[in-house]
C-alpha cells in the first residue's frame, strides 16, 4: 500500500535533525519490546500446533498401526482419541494465550505512556485512510463479498493441502525407501532444515523486494517438481525420490508464509483483517480432511492418488496466485486513473469504512 502523491505533500513537515535520531531510536525500542513480548507466544502456538500434526506421522514408522491392531484405511479415519491426547498440551497453552497476548496496543503493560502513543501513532500511520472501524452489515457484505479475499483463501487451501499430506506420509515415504524407523526419522531433520532456511532467504528477500506473487509462484513450482518426479517414481533410484522430498517441503515453506502475509496486508482495516484472516487460516485447515484421505494404505508406496491430489492442489494455488497478482495490478492501475474515485460520492463512505476498497488504496503485489 502507498500514498499517492497528493497525500505526501500534505504530510507533515520533515521533522528536525535532532529529531530524527530521537526518533528512530525510540521506533526500535518501541518494536524491539514488541518483538520479544508478542512473539514468543505465537511462536510457540505454532509449533505445538505443528507437532500436533507431525507427530502422528512419526508414531505410524514406530508401529503405531500394529500396536493398535489397525488395518486398512485405520491410520486415516479410526485414531481421534490420539489427536485429543495429542492436542491436550496445545489446547491447555492456547487457554493461558489469552492472558499472554496483548489484545491493544493501549493495554500493553510492558510499555510506558510515552511508548504506547508511539506504537499508536506508528499503527494509525499504517493503516491511515484503509479503515473499517464499526462492523454492521454494510461492512460485513463488503468484506464477505470481496473476491480477492476468497481467491486468497483458496489458495491457501491449495498450499495448506500439500502441507498436511507432508506431515502424514513422509517418514513412512522415508521408511518405505529402505530407511530403518529411527532413520527415517532422522533422515527429515535436512529436509525441514533445508525449508527453513529457504524459507527465511523468500521472507527477507519478499520484504525487500516489496514483491510476494513471484515468491509464491516458485515455490509453487519447486513443490510441483517434487510431486511430479513422485509421480513418475517407477524405476527411479532412492536418492532421486529423497531428493524430491526436498522439492516438495522446501517448496512449501517458501511459499506459505509468503502466502499468509500476502494476503493480510491486502486486508485493510480491523474488521476485514480480522474476518479475512480467520477465513483464510480456517481453509487452510479444512485441507487437513482432504491431506488424511488421499494417501491410501493400498496404494502404498506409489500413493498415485496421494500425490496426483497434492500436486493437483499445488496448481490450483498456483493458478489462484495468478488471479491475485493480475487481479491486484489491475485494481491498482483503475484507482490510479480515478476509476475508483465515486466511492467517496456518499457522504458515510467519506468517514471511512471502506477498508481497502478506499480509492487511495494500493495493493502489495
């Protein structure tokens, strides 16, 4: 999002040289305190969240099947009692959250007055003219009604689909290429090593560039690579199908995240993000029915429909991707001609609960 160049000219006057350093130092201050008293939590929400999910894959190498006398298509549907254990820590955490996380930044305790108007004044800059302060319904039909939004969260469906299979078939993928339990358990330590560092190289390089669909679209690709040599495994050798399990995750993990930031910042204003937001990421679980039902025990190694399917929702986030990014440079390029100009005809539209529908408003790309 910018400003065009009629609103930097009104901004307020370059403050002082002796100001600026005050400044600066207290913005880092300000953001380093956020970093080490929001983070953290959320931090590991997550992983609990993701062991959750990994684990079980983990336990299957292990003999959990045997142990519990399963058969056939068990693994995929019979074992909710593990998922409840399994969750029970994560559930427990999530409680305490609620009195971990600062809801505002008019109630964080580990700010001082001073810090807390910064922090305000820094969020109210961001957000500046892409508002959505009440939630009625002429607001909640804006924000349900806006396409961009459902186009994002299939796309994340698409990726999160992926993400899921990962976490269910790749230490028994690992076991079934000849490697021992233990081992196969070991052998994924490189392969999410690898993601991560991926991963972190596309999120600073995104920020830098200001750029997120092209992000998306190769690690979309390195993904497809992966299940498509799967795919073709027959007479391939055991070093060239653990190689694909690198494309297949590295390629997640450059994309997902990029995904999720993408699509939030195109949110403007408190309500949409909130609701665009918990629409998204609830699509992106609901890939989990899909992920636990398409690796079939009988098909086991080859998984054709397991990978068929993943690969096959690895395009549809691909293709979503690309609707996003022409469809965000097109909106961008009408409201650079004025074509979005008559939104602010209606007098209640001018006191600003547009969100991102407001004309001044620029998509990231």
């Amino acid at each position: 999002m910018k400003e065009d160049s009629s609103t930097a000219e009104t901004s307020s006057p370059t403050p002082s040289p002796e100001a600026v350093p005050q400044n600066a130092t207290a913005d880092r201050r300000v953001l380093r305190k956020c970093d080490i008293h929001v983070v953290p939590i959320f931090y590991l929400l997550y992983m609990l969240s993701y062991l959750d999910r990994i684990n079980i894959g983990n336990a299957r190498i292990e003999g959990l099947e045997r142990d519990l006398g399963m058969s056939g298509n068990d693994y995929n549907v019979a074992i909710q009692v593990i998922f409840i254990i399994e969750g029970l820590l994560t559930t427990l955490i999530a409680a305490a959250a609620k009195w971990l996380i600062v809801d505002w930044p008019e109630n964080a305790r580990f700010l001082d007055d001073d810090e807390r108007s910064l922090l305000v004044r820094r969020l109210k800059d961001d957000i500046s003219y892409a508002k959505m302060d009440r939630l009625n319904k002429k607001t909640l039909k804006r924000i349900l009604g806006d396409w961009k939004m459902w186009t994002g969260a299939f796309m994340y469906l698409g990726t999160c689909t992926s993400t899921y299979s990962v976490s269910y078939y790749l230490p028994t993928v690992l076991n079934e290429l000849g490697y021992t339990a233990s081992e196969a358990q070991v052998q994924t330590i490189p392969i999410y090593a690898a993601a991560l560092v991926c991963a972190l190289a596309a999120a600073w390089l995104s920020d830098r560039l200001h750029h997120r669909c092209g992000f998306v679209m190769v690690g979309a690709a390195i993904n497809i690579l992966g299940y498509a040599i799967l795919l073709g495994q027959v007479n391939l050798s055991v070093k060239v199908k653990y190689m694909a399990l690198y494309f297949v995750v590295v390629g997640l993990w450059i994309g997902s995240p990029v995904e999720i930031v993408w699509i939030a910042s195109n949110l403007g204003g408190h309500y949409k993000r909130a609701i665009g937001s918990a629409i998204q990421n609830a699509m992106g679980n609901m890939s989990g029915f899909i992920a636990s039902n398409v690796f079939i025990t009988s098909q086991s190694p080859r998984y054709p429909v397991g990978y068929g399917a993943a690969l096959a929702t690895s395009v549809v986030a691909a293709a979503a991707a690309t609707v996003l990014f022409l469809g965000y440079k097109g909106e961008n390029a009408r409201r650079d001609r004025g074509g979005r100009d008559y939104r602010l005809e209606k007098i209640q539209d001018r006191d600003n609960d547009l969100g991102d529908d407001h004309p001044s408003y620029r998509y990231a790309v």
